[in-house]
C-alpha cells in the first residue's frame, strides 16, 4: 500500500472547486442549522418558485372572480354629420322638432354583468386552479427540502476535508519525527542511507497529498459558500465533527409508508391529478346551459331612449336575463375533453411511478444507513489495529529487529486507516440526511 491510494479514499467523499483561501484570514464559524437558513434565504431557485405560487394564486383568484359580478363605468363622444331636422308643424301649435340636428353625442353608462350560471364549468376551474396552486406550493416545498440536503452534503464534505486535513496534518508530524530520527541514526553510522532516503521518500509522497487535502478543502468551501450564497473570500469553519451516534434507520415498511404520506412531490402529483379531473369537469360543462343577467344606468345627451330625440342629458336604465346554450361546437369541447382526460392519466400515471420509485429510495437509503453504521464500526477497529501495528513495529525498529520499509509500511497503513474512519463518518452523516430526504423529514 502507499499514501497515493490513501488519498484517493480520501478524494472520494469531496468536490471539485478552486484554491485554498489566503492565510490570515479569520474563518467563519457556522453550524448546520444556519448553513440551511442562510441557504434557503439567498437561493434564487426558491424566488423563482416562489413567483410561481405567487402566480398560481393570482390566477386561483381570477377564477374565483369570474364567478362575480362585474360592473364598470363606460364614457364616449361620437361626432356625426349634419342632418336635416325632422319638424311636425300644425296648424296653430308650435313647430316641434321630432329628429333635431345633433352632430355631437355624449353617452355615459353604468354597466352590470353577471354571469350566474354556466353548467358548473367556472366552478370547475376554479378547483383546477386551486389544485395547481397547492400543487406549486408542494413543488417549493420540495425544492426546499431538496436545497436543505445539497446544503447538508456540502457541509459534511467540509467538515471531512477539515478533518481529513488534519489526519494527514498529524502523519506529517509523524513521520517528520521519524525522518529526523533516522537522520541521527545515519549521522551514527547505524544505518545505510538509503533507509533515510526511502523514509524521505514517503515524506514527500505525504506532503503532496496535503496539498491535495488542502485543496479539496477550498473546494468544499467554495461548493458550500455557492449554495449559501455568500461573497467573501474567508474560509468557513464548520461547527460541528463527524463524531456522534449514527441513529438506526429504523423499519422499512414504516419508513415507506411515512414517506408515501409526507413527500410533498406526492402530494403535488395527486393535487394535479385532481387538477386534471377539475378540468374535465369544465370541459364537459361547455355543452351546458349558460344563463347571465346583464343591465345598466345610462346618462347620455342626447338619450336614444327618449323620444322626441333631444340635445339635453337624459338618463335611463335597462335590466335583461339572457341564456344561451350550444348544441354543436364543431368539436371544441370534444377535443377539451379528450386533452383534461390525457393530462388525467398522464398525471395518475406519475403519481403510481412516484409510489415505485419512493420505496425504492426509502430501501436503498436505509441499506446505506445501515451499511455506514457497520462501516464506521469496521473503521474504528483498523484504525485501533495500524495504531497498535506501528507501535509495536516502532518498537521492534528500535529494537533493530524488523527494517525501515516495515515502519513506513505501518505508517501508511495507519494514515489508510484513519482516512478511511473520516470516509465512513461522513458516508452515514450523509446517509442520514438523504434518509430524511427520502422520508419526507
């Protein structure tokens, strides 16, 4: 074994992302609970569903007002031409203009509709709309919850690269003693250089993979830093440690059916389902009686209404019911029809693969939950057993009994085993988090 391969267990719980950040700078300290706050506050993936909703329930609210009445103020002018006056004289009376010369026409009205009875069909769309709301709403609940584990994951890789860090910070502290030691020793005549040499050797291998775990650090931060939405350039530092009882995952079949019955992506597929529903219900309604009441107060000068016709402003006012029902439409609603009804299945469809799928995740994440928490087990003991091997081996060196590469080779094995430790710490923090995620926790 060498420290290379050490370090490609290490690599393999981080991220790519750019250079460590500038010394002297004080880092932040943050814990999980305010990494996802402030996550969730800058996010402009949220924003935008959150127009959305803001949207669905503008037009909930369009639909629940064409159920109401409407009324509206209505003004015009009209400039005709000239025309010849129409006049009745008789004998003895005055002469009475019937039909007098009025070029210019003002008109003013007060207009009520009120469409009061269309079938059900306004009804129905105003349930579809209020389904496709709470839907959305489900939609960023969803996406809430989604950025909550991305912000989860991106702080346990930090923490690891931190601590994964500091393991390798300590094997540098180590062999470092054991290089000037056999620097002593070579100084004495006791060993052959290239002893020294080869334990240099490993020195150099450790050093590079330091710079590597340095850099991976910066990438964890710079991945979570973009997820919380933060400027600046100085490091966060995490306030937390991997260490810490891994809860048990717990009962398949309860987890699933918990997770059937709090995923909010079901909860938003079934409000489209029915949704879908509402909307045949309105299309069916199209070939049902539409009755409406329709008036107004109309103050105009001069006034059709009164006759003889006069320049004077005049009001008057008009009141009428008026049904109307279409027997053919060339197949217009036919076709709403058919298209609600495919959304319908397409939807129903969904929704049963969402079931699927669900139990699914909740299987695999609780097999890597419980495969973490035997993992972290497994861990604890190697690094307990290279401890004791270098040890004992550090021992027999001194002793003169085994060679320098047995040393180097222990020393490498311990570094494999605490890196290894950090790896499955993170895996089953990880584990958790995508659990709760699968559960709709």
């Amino acid at each position: 074994m060498t420290s290379t391969r050490a370090l490609s267990f290490f690599i393999a719980v981080l991220l790519a992302v750019p250079a460590a950040p500038a010394a002297g700078q004080s880092p932040a300290t943050l814990t999980l609970d305010e990494a996802i706050a402030q996550g969730l506050a800058n996010s402009f993936r949220l924003a935008e569903l959150e127009a959305r909703q803001d949207s669905a329930e503008a037009v909930e609210q369009g639909r629940a007002a064409a159920r109401r009445p409407s009324l509206a103020a209505l003004a015009g002018y009209t400039r005709t031409n000239h025309v010849d006056e129409f006049v009745i004289v008789q004998p003895g009376q005055l002469r009475q203009v019937v039909y007098p010369d009025v070029p210019d026409n003002f008109r003013t009205r007060l207009d009520l509709q009120w469409l009061f009875y269309t079938g059900g069909r306004l009804d129905a769309l105003e349930r579809a709309s209020r389904a496709e709301r709470q839907a959305t709403g489900e939609d960023l609940t969803a996406a809430r919850a989604d950025l909550r584990l991305e912000i989860t994951r991106a702080f346990w890789a930090l923490v690891t690269a931190q601590e994964a860090e500091q393991v390798l910070a300590r094997s540098l502290d180590s062999i470092g003693a054991y290089v000037r030691d056999l620097r002593a020793r070579l100084d004495q005549g006791l060993i052959p250089p290239n002893e020294l040499l080869s334990a240099e050797a490993q020195q150099s291998r450790e050093r590079l993979v330091s710079i590597e775990a340095a850099n991976a650090r910066a990438i964890a931060d710079a991945d979570l830093r973009r997820l919380l939405g933060t400027q600046g350039s100085s490091p966060i530092q995490p306030a937390a440690r991997l260490e810490g009882v891994v809860a048990d995952a717990g009962n398949v079949d309860r987890l699933i059916a918990e997770a059937i019955a709090h995923r909010p992506e079901r909860r938003a597929l079934t409000e489209r389902v029915q949704a879908a529903r509402s909307r045949m219900e309105a299309a069916k309604a199209g070939l049902r009686p539409q009755v409406g009441i329709d008036g107004g107060f109309d103050y105009a000068s001069p006034n059709p209404r009164h006759f003889p016709r006069s320049d004077q402003w005049q009001d008057s006012w008009d009141v009428s019911i008026n049904a109307s029902w279409t027997f053919w439409d060339g197949g217009r609603t036919g076709a709403e029809r058919a298209d609600a009804a495919a959304l319908a299945r397409l939807a129903e469809a969904r929704l049963s693969d969402f079931d699927r799928q669900v139990t699914f995740e909740v299987r695999q994440r609780q097999l890597e939950l419980e495969s973490s928490r035997a993992a972290i087990a497994t861990a604890l003991d190697g690094v307990r057993a290279a401890a004791e091997a270098l040890r004992v081996v550090g021992e027999r060196f001194t002793a003169g009994v085994v060679t320098n590469t047995e040393v180097l080779d222990a020393q490498t094995a311990l570094l494999q085993a605490e890196l290894e430790r950090t790896r499955a710490l993170a895996s089953a923090r990880l584990a958790e988090a995508r659990l709760a995620r699968a559960v709709g926790r």
